[in-house]
C-alpha cells in the first residue's frame, strides 16, 4: 500500500472523484465541459418521466394503457365467427328496414291527408266488402253440399253452372249487365287534355272498391267495354285509344258497383279527383240508382293457357 489515502465503498473499488473518461484512468475527471453523463450515453438507460421517478408497477400499466386496448379489440375481432358477423349484419338490415317502414307510413301523403270521415268510410267499406265474401263463401258451401246431395244434385249443377256463366260473361264482357253505380265524366280545362294515365288511374280506383262492370264513352258516342285486357293511349289531338278504338272528349265512364264505395275511393285526398283538379281538368261523380252497361266485347281466343283438369 501507497501512503496514497482511498475511499473504499462497499464493493471494494475505490470511489471517483468525478465522471471518468471512457479512455483515461479511473477517478480521473473529464476535462470536456459538456460531457454527457455516462450513464446517459447507455442504451440501457430507462427512460426518465419529466414528472417524476415511475416504479416498475406504474410503467407496466402504462404501458397496457396505450396497446393493451387496442390488442383487446383486434384479439376479438379474431375471435368473431363469420357467422356471428353475417347475423349482425342481418339485423343491422332489418333495424333500417323497420326504421324506413315506420318513416314511409308516417309521412304517407295520402292517409294524412284524408280526413277522419273518409278514414271510416274506407274501413266501413272494408268491413262491407269481408261481409259480401262470407256470404259468397256461404254460398258456395251450401251449393257444394247440394251437390253432393244426391237425387237434387244435377239439377242444381245445372243451375249454378248457368249462374256462373253468367258472371263470367259479365266479367268477360261478353254479356251487357244491369244495376246500381255511377257515372264519372272527365271534361278538360283550358287546352290541358284528359290523359291516358288519369283514365286508367280511375278504372283501376273503381276495381278496386268493387266494380263489377264497365265501359267508357266519348264525345262522339263511340263506347269501348272495359275488361281485364283493355289497354289505354294517348291519341293525336287529344283523344284517347281504347282497346284499339279512338275516342274523343269528353270522356265518361259507366260502373256497376256500390255507389258509395267507389265514389270514396274517387273522391279520397291524392285520388283521381284530386289529381285531375291539379292538372287543370274536372271530375264529375253522380250516384245512379240503376246503370246500364251495353257495350259487349267479343271473346278472345286463348292461343297458349288451357285449363288444369
């Protein structure tokens, strides 16, 4: 030993005095004034928090704060079935389906701007309308068991077999028919004509509030019965095409039917009245107490469809 006095620290090196020189002898300082500290320069080195010393439970939490979610999420997304994403993706459609629904039928122009009275006449007619197919289905029961009654069944075959021909006729327009309705007569404003789509807009209104026989008349007194396959077209001039034949203004249309179930239906807010007033025309509806319809068409020749035996 030297008469050199050495601070000894618990390991047994001796202390220095200052920042050693990676290249000069130990407990030699420095003599760069800006030398970093050495323990700076470690890339062991933790990283210091600006706000203050962070234990090692403290840095772990951190440090799932900032993955730990987002590794939660995608771990899970993994772990999804395409099943599941197909029933999720199926019930996102219906959801917007509903949505759509209830906002289609909210905002209906025609039921919120009908009135309260023409709302219960409608269900009123409804109501009417379920009654006379009870009935009918009453009536064809009862037929069916005579039918099958025995000594009084032929005779009432032929009988429903004439009734039913003739209701078919009628249908078909085969045969003129006779009973309660109205008469709708389409008259022009201005140089605005009575177009095609209004005509048939009201022919499929009255079929469907229950008429049963038709046919439409023109200025000139040409009259076309309208079946099933009567087609309707705007002509030159102004005039319309029905069923292949040429008809001027004005027009007016004969039905068969309850009366006050079908003007309901002309007459309801956004119907054939309504929409004809805004193109500038009128629509004139009177009750009759009885109509005819005279005009016939002539059968048509089915060319492909043949009945099931």
């Amino acid at each position: 030993m030297s008469g050199e006095e050495h601070t000894e620290t618990g390991t047994g090196w001796p202390d220095p005095a200052g920042p050693v020189r990676p290249s000069g002898p130990a407990g030699e300082p420095d003599p760069r004034p800006d030398a970093p500290d050495p323990d700076e320069l470690s890339p062991l080195a933790p990283e210091v928090d600006p706000e203050g010393p962070v234990d090692v439970g403290e840095s772990t939490d951190r440090s799932v704060g900032r993955f730990g979610s987002l590794g939660a999420v995608v771990g899970g997304w993994r772990r999804v079935s395409p099943a599941t994403v197909v029933i999720l993706v199926l019930l996102a459609l219906l959801g917007f389906t509903l949505v759509e629904q209830l906002r289609t039928t909210s905002t209906d122009p025609t039921t919120s701007a009908a009135r309260q009275e023409d709302l219960v006449r409608i269900l009123y007619d409804l109501d009417a309308r379920e009654d006379r197919l009870r009935q009918d289905i009453a009536a064809l029961e009862k037929s069916q068991r005579q039918l099958r009654s025995g000594e009084q069944g032929r005779q009432v075959a032929l009988e429903e077999a004439a009734r039913r021909a003739d209701e078919l006729g009628i249908l078909a327009g085969t045969l003129p028919a006779r009973g309660p309705g109205l008469t709708v007569r389409f008259e022009p404003g201005g140089e605005a004509a009575i177009s095609a789509v209004r005509v048939l807009d009201a022919v499929q209104e009255l079929r469907g509030a229950g008429a049963e026989a038709m046919q439409i008349s023109g200025g000139d007194r040409a009259t076309v019965r309208i079946v099933a396959s009567t087609f309707f077209l705007d002509g030159e001039n102004g005039s319309l095409v029905v069923g292949g034949r040429r008809l001027t203004g004005p027009y007016t249309i004969t039905v068969i039917g309850d009366p006050a179930t079908m003007r309901t239906a002309l007459k309801i807010p956004g119907g054939v009245v309504a929409t004809v007033a805004g193109d500038g025309g009128t629509v004139i509806v009177e009750d009759r107490e009885v109509v005819e319809v005279s005009a016939l068409h002539a059968p048509i020749e089915l060319e492909h469809a043949r009945p099931i035996t």
